[in-house]
C-alpha cells in the first residue's frame, strides 16, 4: 500500500466544501502539545473567533473534538435527563436525529412534524407548547441540510422562552453562510460542523451554550450519561478558569489550526459580506437553473442559499446526471436522503471556496446531462443567464460580484 | 486577529508526539467527499493497515472519528447495559475513567485497585473473577499512560474468556510502540489513540471488536445511550455490507488521510522492526538517566520503553526542570497526573519521529537543570552513556543502532 494522493474534485454538495489551501496548509503545521501556552493561546483566540461568527458573548463558545454530530449529542446528553420532556421541531433528517437523541437518554420527545422541505411552522410549535406546559426545550434545526430550508429561529427561540424552555439549534449548514444570531435569537445550546460554509475539513463541532444552559447542565440531578461529552468534563480543559487548565482527553490539535485559519478567513472577510457572498452565488445559480425549468423543493421565502435542494423533473435519471457531473467535470452534487432520495439533488454553494467558474462548470454540466436524456435546452442558455446576474453584482458594486466577473473572464 | 504561526517544539511528553512531515503533508491534501469511491476506497485500506497493527483479522476494525477518549467510551456504551456487572482493573488515570464509564451507563463497576506503576495483578483478578460469577467484561489498560507501566494482556484475556467475560483493553500508548496482538490475545474490544506511537496529530481513535464483541453488541436489549457512538450505525457507514454504506456522520476525511500515511509509514518499516525501535530507543534513554541516579516508577520487567516515568529525586523541583527544558530546548516532556503530580516525569519515546539527537538534547537539558539544582553530576556523562548504548546496536546490526549512530555524529 502506497501514500494516497487524492483526485482532484469540486466538492458542491452537502459538505465537505472545497477546502481553501490556507486552511489545509494550516492544518499540516508542527503539532503542538495540547496544554503547551501557545496552543492554550490558540485556543482561547478560536473561542474568541467563534464568539464572533456565532454572534454570541457566551462564554462557553468552543469547537468539541469530533464532529457535527457529536456537536448535536453533546447538548443533548448534557441537557435532557431521564423523564424530561422535550418538543423536537422534525422537517427533514436532522430534526429526526435530534428526536433518537432525546429517546436514547431517556427522555419523552413531542414531536412537531412536517412535510420536508417546510420550515418549522411557528404556529404549530406554540400550539404544541401550549399542550404539553413544563417541557425541558424545543429543539430545532435552523438549516435543515437534507431539505434546504431555513426556519425562523429569532420566533421559534422567542416563543420556546417565553413558555420557560431552553433551545436547541442545530445551525451545522447555517453558520457563516446564513444569518446565526444566538444573542439576539436568545438561543440557548448551539452546535455547528466545519466542513461547510466555514470551509474547514470536516471532525470539529463549534458549539455555545447560553448561561441558562449551563445553569441547567450544572442543575443535573446525575452526571451525564457520557464522560466524553460531559461539559463538566470539557470545560476543565476548554475554560479552566481559576483552577487552570486540566486534562480532559486530548484535543485534535492540527485540526484546530484549521479551523482557527478558517475563522480568520471569515473575520477579514467579514461576517455580513459572507452572508452576501452566499446570497449572491445562490442568485447566480438560480438564474442558471431556471433556464433549464428546474425548481426548488422550497419556497422562495425560506430556501438557503448555501444548500440549494432542487426536484428532479420527471423522466429524468437523476443518478445518471450525477455519474455525469463526476465523469466529465469531477463535479460531486449531493443525492436526496430518506424519502427524497431520488426525487432531488442537493447543490451546495458553501464556503471561501466557491468560485463563480465553478458554478458555471456545473450550470454547463447539468444542461449537457438534461440535453443527454432528451430535453430539448439551448447549449449555452444557463451559463449566459447566471453571468447576467452575476455581471449585475459587479454593476451594484458588490464585492462578490466583483469577484465573479474576474473569476467568469478568467 | 492573524494567522497562526505554531512555534517549534521538540515532543517528548506523553503525545502527541513528533508528526513526521510525511503525515503531516497528507492532513493537507484536498479534501474528498465521505462517500467518494476514492475516499472508500481509502477507508478500506486504512482498515487492512490497522487490522495489520493490531494483529488481527476482525472485520470490524476501524478509526472512530473521535480521541482516544472517545474510543474507551465507544467500547463502554455498546457493551455495557444497565445493571451489567464490569470488572475494572484500576491501575492509573485510565482504569479510573474506566470505572466512571461503566457507572454512567447504570453499570455495577467491581474495581481491581492497585498501587500507581503496578501492573495488573493476574493473581488478583483471577479472585475477582472467582468472587464474582457471571460478570460480563473485564476492562483493563495494557500500557498505562500515567505510569509507565505494561500489563500482561495475554494473560488477563485469557482469564477472562475462562471464565466467559468479555475484554476491554487501552492500547492508546502501546499501538505500535510494544506488541499488541489481538487475536493472540483473544482480546474483545480493543482501542487506541492516533497521537502516541503512530505518530499522527490526535484526533481519531482506533479499534477493533471480535466477532464475539459484535454478537454481544447485536443482542442489546436496548439502543446504546448514544447515537454518534452506537456500533450499529457507524458501522452502516465503515462497513456498510450488502446494502452499501450509508450516512452516519461526516468522517473527518483530512484526519484519515494522515492516518493512512502514519500506517503505510509502520508498514514499510515493520511491526517488529518499529517495536524494537522503540525498545531500543528506551535502552539509550535508560543509559543516560542511569548516569544521574534518576530512576523508574515501574519495575524493569513491567515498562513501557515508549513511556518512561521517572521519579523526581528528593530534593528537586520537577517544575523548573520541565520549565528549564522548555525555555532552552523547546523541549516538552510530561508531567505526573493525579497522584503522581510532582513526583514524576513522564517522558514520550513515540513514533517514528524520535531521534537519536533529541534523546541526546534531552539528556544533556537534564543534566544541566539538574546541576543548576545542586547535584553533583558531570557535565556530558550522561550523553556519553547513551551513546555507548547506541553504538553497541549499530554493532549489533540493528537497523536502529545505525540510525542512531549517524544521527549522533550529525
């Protein structure tokens, strides 16, 4: 067996992202040991940088040491003690896990369903809380990835505190794509993934916790139920505070150079021209797409820009056009998850990376795969189409589409 | 806020370790989606390679996405049901997070207690497990990290599967650095860390179950308490079978490609060779510290070559030694945890990236922090031992020796 080199893809789908080269090659330098002071430095800036992206003053703001998933159990199995009841907000894969966790730790889970592809219907939540008085929290995914929709997290987090329940806000395809204001939402637990619109390879969970959770977390009448994950535990290493700094287990330290590269990224950058980035190469792409008659399963008014979930039109092979994407463009698009498999394709525009020759890669890739199974498109027509929005930023000024046009002329 | 410039440091605590740049250029390559062909075919020989440095042909043998930490609690949560009956052998740190798991998953923890730097006691097992019939695992570090010390894990597993327990065992600290036979053990559920003698950024966990671990995991009576660690769905993405591999979580794909690295890295040097490197290396190490009087937690036949903690001699204080090392040398070496906090030094010999010239450093850093305390040592006797050492494996013909030998002269 020999070293791996790996193929060049463009990664436009559900996450990971396209990774920026200053971010891996941050990940590849000298490893530090994980209590060494500049390491300790390190990480009280990521903490600081995290704060910032979460929009958040809450002091217990860090990346836990595995992945997103993780980042939804650790404010599950710290906050939810045997007997509690929690309303889970369910439209789409994710909501679905949030309800295994609560089941798992014993507690009773009220389950909000939707149809996928609906944000969380705020008038059915309240009925809900309304009906069950004294529930523990609302969990809820604010962009749901397997559907691409965005729920009102500033409503449902208003509405969740005034019945007295904490929030659990799964924001893993949101944060620094999308608008995430803890503070402001007044969320309470919130967890995240690096490997999307922050662009860092995937393994760490950002996660913040408001002093009402901690509160609750220090209130448990049990330990939690795993020693990993207990943030008594974590914190020990992460916080500290008077005491110092004490071994948990070891931290991914590499994998947290990456992530604090990415966070600088994000900072220069800024957090609003992110947002705009984001928004702006989902209007591109969308022009693209209506040229060939394709549509979203979510409606405009709460689709995400990053995570673009589009029907695949009757008759179509929507397997085939994704073989073809790979074969001639080594394009990777995600494929539909529980029951829209098959029925839709994920397209993600998430991150630093997502360059505007990139989206007019796929644009032309998709048309030819349509063209392939017999639909009658004009070769050409989406491309042109996207670059007329795109051209339109650049006249609006906009930095991105600034960016777009050098990147389309290139 | 800028980028991070990670100053030099020589890694000689108790991991991570040195990365060589090997493993650490291919953390950088560009990322690839989880379920790309390419990164599952990857996934596949990263499983081969580890089932070659744990010796053994179990199917499920795979990295959790998660520390070391982490890979105790996956061995935990999948075995242990409420009311299950556990015996922990307690000998360190991690006998003791041992026990705390079993508590927290509702388990009965029946602790084998030691004194710190003992091995575990066959003799003494074997009456609690006499004691106490029909006990389900028997748990049990085999080299623990917070003393040194190595215990017969041939013995303890078959004393167990006689009396029809299970086995847990750590190997986080031996992997690679001393035997770990698996399947001559007749070990169960196994697990280890990336960061100790692989020489990978920490960050995943490997492990392995036997048949007879997974037959005990299948026949639960309830889900494991956790989602993101529950055997049974990480496998439906490691392993997959019939129906193909399906989503669990993100992998965290960087992370794996340097693992892989670190594993075609032991493959091409050689399991023994790699253990007798690490051996050799301690032979050198010893010969110097024998020159300052320094001397060993754990006795000669139960050490760890990889991990060697030393006792401070009366007198000294251990802090400004480690302090003196670190401002003259960049060298970290480990300090004692728990009972053995300012008692001993814990120094790393893990990995491929110990070299001769950093074990001299080393020395020479110690013999000169010790005459600034007062000692009446010769300056350049304790080099002079190690060397002498070094030449007489390069004598012997082992590869090592010769290694060492022309770094020394370097």
């Amino acid at each position: 067996m020999e070293s791996f080199i790996a193929p060049r893809r463009i990664l436009m789908g559900a996450g990971p992202t396209e990774i920026p080269n200053r971010v891996l090659s941050a990940t590849a330098r000298p490893t530090l040991g994980h209590l060494d002071p500049a390491f300790v430095a390190l990480m009280e800036e990521v903490k600081a940088l995290l704060r910032y992206a979460f929009r958040t003053t809450n002091d217990v703001t860090f990346p836990l040491s595995a992945p997103g998933s993780a980042g939804m159990e650790v404010c599950f199995v710290n906050l939810v003690e045997p007997g509690d009841r929690v309303i889970v907000c369910r439209n789409g894969v994710f909501g679905e896990r949030m309800r295994e966790n609560v089941v798992r730790l014993g507690g009773e889970a009220i389950v909000v369903d939707h149809e996928w592809g609906e944000p969380v219907s705020v008038e059915r939540l309240a009925e809900a809380l309304r009906a069950n008085p004294g529930v523990k929290a609302v969990a809820f995914v604010h962009a749901e990835t397997s559907t691409g929709a965005q729920s009102d997290a500033a409503e449902i987090c208003a509405l969740a505190e005034a019945h007295g329940a904490l929030t659990i806000v799964d924001t893993v395809t949101s944060l620094g794509g999308t608008p995430v204001c803890v503070d402001e939402w007044g969320a309470d637990a919130v967890y995240s993934g690096t490997q999307k619109c922050l662009a860092c390879p995937p393994g760490l969970a950002p996660v913040t916790f408001s002093p009402r959770a901690i509160a609750a977390v220090k209130a448990r009448k049990a330990p939690a139920q795993s020693w990993f994950l207990d943030l008594n535990l974590v914190l020990g290493y992460w916080d500290g505070g008077d005491g110092g700094r004490s071994y948990h287990h070891t931290a991914p330290v590499n994998a947290i150079y990456g992530l604090h590269e990415a966070l600088v990224m994000l900072k220069e950058e800024g957090l609003e021209q992110s947002w705009t980035r984001h928004r702006d190469n989902h209007e591109i792409l969308k022009a693209g797409l209506g040229t060939m008659g394709l549509d979203f399963l979510v409606d405009a008014d709460h689709r995400l820009p990053q995570m673009n979930v589009i029907k695949v039109p009757d008759g179509i092979d929507e397997a085939a056009v994704r073989r073809d994407l790979m074969a001639e463009h080594a394009i990777d698009i995600g494929a539909g998850l529980g029951p829209l498999a098959g029925r839709v394709w994920r397209i993600g525009l998430m991150g630093q990376a997502v360059r505007l020759e990139n989206i007019m890669r796929l644009l032309s890739g998709l048309e030819t795969a349509l063209i392939r199974q017999g639909r009658d498109l004009k070769r050409g027509n989406a491309i042109c189409a996207a670059r007329h929005v795109a051209a339109s930023f650049a006249r609006a000024g906009a930095p991105t589409g600034e960016r777009a046009i050098a990147a389309c002329a290139a």
